[in-house]
C-alpha cells in the first residue's frame, strides 16, 4: 500500500484542480449573488457531453473543444440567470435553492430522454503516460486536464482584478448598494457572474470527459464535492476553492487505498464534517456576499 501512496498524491492533486475550477464557478456565484447554485454538477454533465458529441460528429479533441464548451455553458448560465433567477434575486434564499434544484432536474431528465446510456470519450493518447518523478507515471490526460483547470481559473482571477467589467464583479461582491451608486448595472453583472461560473463547470465537464464516463449523473458527484470544497475553502473565496479542490482531490485519491473506490467520498464529508465543527468559515476568510454576513 505504502508503495502506492506517491501515486495517489500526484494524481489526487490533479483531480483536485478539476475539482478546483468546479467550485471555483460555484463559489464566485455564492461571492457576488449568495445563491447556492445546485445545478452547478448538472452544468458539468452538460458540459461533458457537449465535448462528447463534438469529439464523436466533428473529431475535435476535448481539450480543444473548451472554447466552444465555455460558450455553450457560458449562453447556458446567461439564459437560466435572465429569465428565471433574475426575477426571484430578492426572494427568500430558499426559493433560489428550489429554482436551482429545478434546473438540475429538468437538465438531468432531459439527458435521461435523450441519451439513457453511457457513454465514452477514447482519444489516441488515452493510455499515453509521462513520467513526473522517479518511479512516478501519470496519464497525458490527467496531466492535461489539471493544466486546463489551473489555467482557467489563473485567467478567471486575472480577469477579476484586472478588466473593468470584472472590478465591477468584485464591487458588487464587496457592496451591493455601493456599486448602485457608482453606476453598476447589477442585474447585468448578476448575469455575467452567473454565466461565468456555469461556462467554468462547463470547460471541468470537458476537461474530464476523458476520464469518466459520459452519463446524466456524473453531476451528482461533482456538485456535492464542490460544495464542500467552497466550505472548506471559505464560501465566495476563489483562492480557497482552488486550494479545497486540490486538498479534497489527494484526500479521495489516498482514500482509496484504505476504501473501496466508490466509498472515497467517504473522507470528503469527513473532512466536510470536521470543517463544519472546529473550523465553520474554512481554511480562508468568507469572501464577497458572504464575508458581509452574520453568522
């Protein structure tokens, strides 16, 4: 077992920057809206088989297919915030969490309808691997899939500091009535934010196809890692989703060895529950929305 530790590490911190950019998407709704977005796994499905149908009808590679990816989910999440939870923004929290949870079982059925088997993404490389310390192979497309995760969410944080429209994202974060002020449209940025962080879902559903099957409850697994990466990285705080992500990912590749491979989840809400008990905030400070609450 102990021989397979190094292993498990290098490639549960690859999955974890997968995992990392679905919460990141979902952590930055939380930070500008304070909507818990639970049809944030469904959008990763969805996001899968885009890249499916644009591998096995066009060729193209999954990881060349994140920039179609991105504005299929991107037009997604702009839709689903305009018309359905734009109009219930100042409604009690619960009535967004039923919205979202509506949207993720409309998607999920409709994926159910539409294609009720499983499906597979082989590209040529699929078995290629590289070595990345003595005695230490991984697959290309891990390898590829966590360069993809961490580049994205580099340019996301780029993008938030630096370009007006995304200083007008933190404004709202930071003070709703105060960006009013000034000027910002936060109906317009609620959109965007909204949109974002569902094309973010969608580039970790392509990102992954390779390594999982292709079917319309992959999101459930995803959603409820993510939200627990966004505890334990401190809820609206991107820098802590990236950091959970990669945490939760070595924890669940370590995990399996000493568990079943379909009891690693396991340690995630272990870690979840623990978290919750001495640590409420996560590892880093609240961000946005949720750093002006009290708790």
């Amino acid at each position: 077992m102990l021989d397979l530790l190094p292993m498990s590490i290098v490639n549960g911190f690859l999955v974890g920057g997968v995992y990392g950019l679905t919460a990141v998407g979902l952590t930055l709704i939380f930070g500008v809206m304070g909507v818990a977005n639970f049809a944030q796994g469904a959008f990763v499905m969805v996001g899968m088989y885009v890249a499916y149908w644009l591998f096995a009808l066009l060729g193209i590679d999954p990881y060349l297919s994140i920039v179609p990816t991105f504005l299929a989910l991107y037009l997604l999440g702009w839709f689903v915030q305009k018309y359905l939870l734009n109009k219930i923004m100042d409604a009690p929290h619960y009535d967004q969490f039923l919205c979202t949870v509506g949207i993720m079982l409309i998607l999920q059925n409709l994926a159910v309808f539409l294609w009720p088997d499983y499906r597979q993404i082989n590209v040529s490389y699929q078995s290629m691997s590289l070595p990345v310390a003595p005695g230490i192979r991984v697959e290309v497309v891990r390898i590829l899939a966590f360069a993809v995760a961490v580049g994205m969410t580099a340019a996301l944080f780029f993008f938030l500091k630096l370009t007006r429209l995304g200083k007008a994202i933190r404004a709202t974060a930071q003070n709703k009535d105060g960006a009013i002020i000034v000027g910002v449209d936060i109906q317009q940025i609620y959109i965007v934010t909204f949109a974002i962080g569902s094309a973010c879902a969608g580039v970790a559903g392509a990102v992954v196809s390779p390594l999982f099957p292709v079917s319309n409850d992959i999101g459930d697994l995803f959603i409820l890692t993510a939200f627990c990466i966004v505890v334990l990285g401190g809820m609206g705080n991107a820098l802590g989703a990236l950091v959970g992500g990669m945490i939760i990912g070595v924890a669940e590749s370590v995990g399996t060895l000493a568990f079943p491979g379909g009891q690693k989840q396991l340690i995630t809400f272990t870690i979840l529950i623990v978290v919750l008990l001495f640590r409420p905030q996560g590892l880093f400070r609240f961000g946005g929305y949720w750093q002006a609450q009290r708790f």
